[in-house]
C-alpha cells in the first residue's frame, strides 16, 4: 500500500515545470518528459532520458532529483540515495530535494546492517527537519517527519511528544493528514478506541477516498475483515469523485492482495489503476503489473500473469519484484 507519500506527486510535478522554466529549451523539455515517464510507471524510459541530461550537464540538480525518484521507485536505495544528495549538494534551498533525500536515506537505513542503519536514519531525520524548516506549509514534509517521529526512538531524534507536534502543524496545512498521524500515535500506544476515531475522522473531507484505504489499513492490522472490506468498498465509491482517486484504487488492491481476500475485486481495481490517466510514482505502474501478474497467478490464470509480467519488466526490464512475478502465489 502506498499512503505515506499521497499526494507528493502532484505537487512535484508542478515542482518540475517551474525549475524547468528557468532552464534552456531543450533541458526543460527533456526534464517534463522524463517526469512525465515516471509518473506513469515508464522508468526505463525516464532513466536514460535523465542519464543523458545528466552526460550534457552532471551539476543539474533537477535531473539528479527526477533519476533519484526513479532509483527509489525502483527499490534502488543506495543509487537513489547519491542522487538525491547531488541534488541537495548543488541546491540546499530545495525543501523537496530534502525530502526525497530523508526517504531514501530511510529506505537505504531499513535495507543496511544496525550500526549502518542508526547514522542513516539520524541523517534521514535532519533531511526532513531541513525540509520542514525550508517549507513548513509541506504537508508531504510534514507528514514524513511526523512519521518518523513516531517510529524511531530517542536515540535517533524520534519521540511520540515530538510526533504529537507535527500532527499540530499538520492541522493548519492538511487536517486528513492530522488526523491519520494521530491516529497512527493511539495506535502505537494500544489506544485503539481513539485510533479508529482518528481514521474515520480523516475520510469525512477532502481526498476520502484514499482516506478511506487508510482506515480499511488500520482494520487490516487488527484482522478486522469485515470492516477492512466495507471501508475498501466506501474508498472504491469515493474513488471517482476523487482528485486522487486512482491511488486510492492501487492502496485497496494491495490491502486485498495482502490479505488473499477478494482477490476479483483486487484485480478489478489494479486493472483500474493501470488503465487509469492519473497513475503516479507513488504507485508505478510496474509495480501494479506485478502484484496484478502475482494476484492472476494466485488464481489459475497463468497466461495472464505471464502477460502482466511482461508489461512489468517493458516498463522496467530491472525491477526484481517483476522479474519474480510468477515464481510463487504471493500477492504481497
């Protein structure tokens, strides 16, 4: 389930046509096209169209942020991670080029041995502060800071009182989010009377629909079935009214496909997904294929797992999880 960075894709992607206006014709040309790649799940096109930006001009901090978020869509933690530090090295001013650099750094520290694991993740937390400090009306920085807050110990900067903070600022910027943070913190304190509340609160405004895969995430980890399929149903109805409806569909699928529950309805809403214009890069279109490849197998239908497979690695001939589609039933 992607849910963390929900709504990040849209606000880069106006991100890019603004540093790309500053820019010559051709390099901003190539720059939206690329971006446009990622977004919709093209990361082998993306990857050489931002290579070969970068063989013209290695110190062009866009480009070294765009390759970064194709390396991490692509689980590349370590390649990501130098990319996204390029591009914070040539402009620190960038509150989303700290962003990007705290998630890869986390993602980098959850892959890597303890000792490795704790310098990272101080590093991922002063890359999220940074990114607060430069913008602190970011929901996506906010929220990921927030989220880190609630996981990491005191060891590395993390605290439920300082998580609690974020959820404050979070009020004013991004209530859904407030109250998914929230939630998430009563969760972790065995609060979960008050999580439920958190959630539903969260699916009353705008973006319900993804809202609603939140809460039917929250049934998920407590083996509430009934209620975890009902609020996947109710995210599914908000999905076409919904700005990010198109995520909300690919969370859903995932919830069901981890479950093995429903898994015709699973397949019907990443098919959704899939054929959906507003795909992102918060769920790449590849990484759908290959639950979707995972899930047909699940069923018996071979063919059309291989052929989903197929559209996987076309997209993203080196992404493992797609290599490996059809080598076992999981639909994780």
């Amino acid at each position: 389930m992607r849910t963390k960075h929900s709504f990040v894709a849209h606000a880069l992607s106006v991100g890019v046509v603004l540093a790309s206006a500053m820019l010559p014709a051709y390099a901003a040309d190539s720059l939206a096209t690329a971006n446009a790649a990622l977004q919709a799940g093209k990361a082998d096109e993306a990857t050489k169209l931002l290579q070969d930006a970068l063989h013209s001009d290695a110190k062009n901090a866009e480009a070294n942020n765009l390759l970064c978020r194709v390396e991490y869509s692509l689980q590349q933690w370590n390649d990501a991670a130098g990319h996204c530090e390029k591009a914070v090295t040539l402009k620190p001013g960038d509150a989303r080029y700290h962003l990007w650099l705290g998630r890869a750094f986390g993602e980098k520290a959850d892959h890597v041995s303890f000792i490795s694991a704790y310098s990272l993740a101080k590093r991922a937390r002063e890359e999220f502060e940074t990114a607060v400090k430069l913008d602190p009306h970011d929901a996506d920085a906010l929220s990921d800071l927030g989220e880190f807050y609630k996981e990491a110990p005191g060891a590395v900067g993390g605290g439920i009182d300082k998580a609690q903070g974020i959820a404050k600022q979070l009020d004013a910027v991004d209530p859904a989010r407030a109250h998914n943070l929230r939630g998430e913190i009563a969760e972790k304190q065995k609060d979960l009377d008050a999580a439920e509340k958190e959630f539903k609160a969260a699916t009353t405004g705008p973006g319900a629909a993804l809202q609603w895969m939140e809460l039917a995430n929250f049934y998920r980890r407590h083996e509430r079935w009934s209620d975890m399929e009902a609020a996947i149903k109710s995210g599914q109805a908000a999905a076409g009214h919904d700005k990010y409806g198109a995520l909300a569909l690919f969370n859903g699928a995932s919830i069901l496909a981890r479950t093995n529950r429903q898994p015709q309805l699973a397949i019907k809403l990443f098919t959704e997904y899939i054929a959906s214009p507003d795909k992102t890069e918060d769920a790449p279109a590849f990484d759908a294929l290959a639950r979707l490849a995972r899930l047909r197998k699940s069923t018996g239908d071979n063919a059309g797992a291989e052929r989903d497979k197929a559209s996987a690695l076309d997209l993203a001939k080196n992404y493992k999880p797609a290599q490996d589609a059809t080598s076992d039933a999981k639909g994780k």
